[in-house]
C-alpha cells in the first residue's frame, strides 16, 4: 500500500492550536469555578448579571451566545442553589427576568478571586508585553466571529 503524503501539518496550523488551547482552557475554568460549587457557564451568566441585574432570559442567552434551551437550563439549576430568581415581565407574560439573589451577588468576590488565580496561572509562561499583544489578537479574533466591536483599551483604563 502506498504511503500517504501529509499536505498539510494540521498540528501547526492556528486552527489547531486555537482549539486546543480553547478546550484546555475552558477544561482549566470548569476545574477551578467547580471549586466554589458552580459550573463554567454559571460563572459567565453572573458576570452578566452582575453588570446588568433583572435581564431578560433572552437577552442573556444572546449576549452569551447560547441557546435557549441551554440558558434555561443553566438558569434553573442557579435558581435551585440560590443565586438568582425569576419574575416575569410586566409587559410581556412570556418574558421573565433574571434576577441575582443576595447569594448571586455575594458570590462574586470568590469568582473573582478564582478568575486572578486562573488568569495568573494560565498566563504565567507569557510576559506582559505577550499579554496585551494576545489580548489585542483575541480581541480582534472575537470581533470577527462575531461581529461585535473591538474594545477600545483606553476606555477599561
């Protein structure tokens, strides 16, 4: 049988290397919210809500980039332990709002504390200067996946 002739050396392609980094990472933040009883997602559903109480179900799967099904899902589970509740919309009977319960709002300084650790763990084989050129190139990579703006670095300063 001939031997085949790789083309291409998917390996060391950024393609390839993006998603592994991706799924060790995300594998890393799953490790490290479990930690402090939550899953990865509910820590990103938090974030949210803690820039913006009281969001529409909707809403929140949308700026997450989840489905449905799948913010319900999560959202049901942190309403089982406390840290957000329901109410449904004046306006619209379809509609509920997301709520963080005293809990939820309490529970952020442990996020936090473990997204440093994380963040300072991860990023310890690079020096700063690698880390703001990465945050430059993710950001411009998100930009392009999804169509949202690239932040402006001076308006986080």
């Amino acid at each position: 049988m001939p031997e085949i002739t790789p083309r291409i050396e998917f390996e060391q392609t950024t393609s390839f290397l993006l998603e592994k980094v991706a799924t060790a990472f995300r594998n890393t933040i799953s490790t490290s919210m479990e930690e402090i009883g939550l899953h990865r997602r509910q820590a990103f559903i938090l974030m949210e809500l803690w820039k913006e109480d009281g969001q529409r179900q909707v809403d929140l799967a949308n700026r997450l980039s989840l489905a449905a099904a799948t913010i319900s899902k999560s959202l049901t589970g942190m309403a089982a332990i406390n840290l957000v509740r329901f109410e449904m919309s004046d306006v619209d009977a379809r509609t509920r709002r997301v709520f963080l319960t005293p809990t939820g709002r309490r529970i952020r300084s442990e996020v936090e504390k473990q997204w440093i650790d994380l963040e300072e763990s991860c990023l310890s084989c690079i020096n700063e200067v690698e880390r703001l050129v990465l945050v430059q190139i993710l950001n411009k990579l998100r930009a392009r996946f999804t169509g949202e703006a690239i932040p402006d670095p001076d308006e986080s300063a």
